[in-house]
C-alpha cells in the first residue's frame, strides 16, 4: 500500500508507530549513554506531502503541523523527558524510519540551545 492510498486509521497507526519507535530509542540512547553532553531539540520531518491533500489532512488530523517551508515537522517525537540532543535524536531518528518504511521521505534533525 502506497502512501497516497493510505487511510485515516492508517496514518494513525502509523504515527502511534513511529512514536512507539521513537520513545523506545530514546530510552535505549539514555540506558546506555546516560544524561550528559549538549543540550538541544529535535524533530522529524515528512516532505513531499502537501497540506490541502487527502493524505496531508489526514497527517494534521494525526498531530503533525506544517512549517515554514510546508515540510510536516513533529518536535521531539519520542516525547522523553529530557533536553540531551543525543537522546532526542535518536528518537527522532527511529520516528523517520517507522515512516520512511510506509513509503514517505522523512529525516531527523536537531539543533543545539
């Protein structure tokens, strides 16, 4: 099933997926890294899917927003309690795969506070 063919019990599957994915990264990156190093956020980003579309409807419906650049951006989708940039990417990193395994581009990125 293509992504364009999706629906919306589906897409939420998917994204309560990728945030399963993403918050057992996290904890796993924390277990065995610990709570050091820089602090920061992270995010995961979906392109190529356009707002005003079925599918990108349904993705806000889920809880994704739309940034400046109409790319749908989840800040911090493992949701773990920290501020570690390590930890948060890894999450964030996880919560791309689930989707770029259902066929959407996705990636992770992050900066330092």
């Amino acid at each position: 099933m293509t992504a364009l063919t999706l629906t919306q019990e589906q897409v939420n599957a998917i994204v309560q997926e990728a945030r399963t994915e993403a918050r057992k990264a996290a904890e796993a990156y924390r277990a065995q890294y610990g709570d050091r190093d820089a602090c920061g956020f992270a995010w995961t980003n979906i392109y190529k899917v356009k707002g005003n579309t079925k599918l990108g409807k349904m993705l806000k419906k889920a809880g994704s927003e739309q940034d400046y650049s109409r790319a749908f951006q989840v800040w911090n989708p493992s949701k773990f309690p920290c501020q570690n940039i390590d930890t948060l990417e890894a999450g964030a990193r996880a919560y791309a795969a689930v989707f770029k395994k259902h066929g959407f581009k996705a990636c992770a990125g992050s900066r330092l506070d």
